[in-house]
C-alpha cells in the first residue's frame, strides 16, 4: 500500500484526486497507476485503470487472474468492472467512498449476480494515510 500512497502524493502533485493503484504479481510489482483524468483529458484515467491497462501490457495479456490490487480509494462502478473483467484475484482498498465507492457502497457491484467474477477484498489497509491526502487535497480546493 506504501507504493499505491506514493503513487496517490504524485496524483495530487499534479493536480489530480490523490488515488494511486499498485498490481502485485506473487509478490512483484508489475504495474502502478495514479488518477489522471484530468492531466490525460480522459474521465477513464483513474489509478485502477491505469495500473490494468500497464499490468496488462507488461504481461501480455487481459486476464491478470494471478494479480492482487492494492488502491487508495475504494473503486468506483467503472473501476470495479474493469477489475472483475481483468479477474483480479485479491483488492485491496485503503479508504472508503461512500459518495462514488461501488465495492462497500453504492452499487455494491461485487455482490450483484451478474458480476462474473469476484475478487476476495480487504479493505481499510492504509486507511488513515488516504483519507488524510483525500481531506488535505479537497481542503485546499476550498480554502
């Protein structure tokens, strides 16, 4: 989760929500992504998305069955599908999202039947660290 804050402190840097997402392949780094929607000029650039499009890239492949993601935020609805569509085996997420969250809240996507797959989750690694950069990062914005 170390690597997924950093990756959150660089998304902030530039201007973007501080969320960063790491993919972990039996204990190897293959991928990490920060949210860039606005940077990139596209609303899909969130972190998970990111670090599944290079986790994807690097491995040569769209199944990534035998990868853990590890996230700042709790994935929202697009994130969360992607991830089911990537099989993701394990998610783990730091914050949670009850505005735009789609695992604990919301839509709660994995527990829908029509989810094809359902990666085990565990939540609130890391919590205290992200919900400080999320609450210092909007804070600014409306000081």
């Amino acid at each position: 989760m170390h690597l997924a804050l950093a990756a959150a402190r660089t998304a902030a840097d530039a201007g973007e929500v501080p969320v960063g997402a790491v993919i972990v392949q039996r204990g190897r780094v293959i991928a990490t992504g920060a949210n860039a929607p606005r940077t990139r000029n596209d609303p899909t650039a969130h972190a998970e998305m990111m670090a599944i499009r290079a986790a994807a890239q690097a491995l040569g492949r769209d199944r990534l069955e035998d990868c853990d993601l590890w996230v700042t935020l709790e994935p929202c609805a697009m994130c969360a599908g992607a991830i089911a569509h990537a099989r993701i085996a394990r998610l783990y997420y730091a914050a949670d999202d009850p505005k735009g969250g789609a695992v604990a809240h919301g839509p709660r996507f994995f527990g829908q039947p029509t989810c094809h797959h359902r990666p085990d989750i565990y939540s609130g690694i890391g919590e205290v660290e992200a919900a400080a950069l999320l609450r210092d990062f909007f804070g600014q914005r409306r000081g």
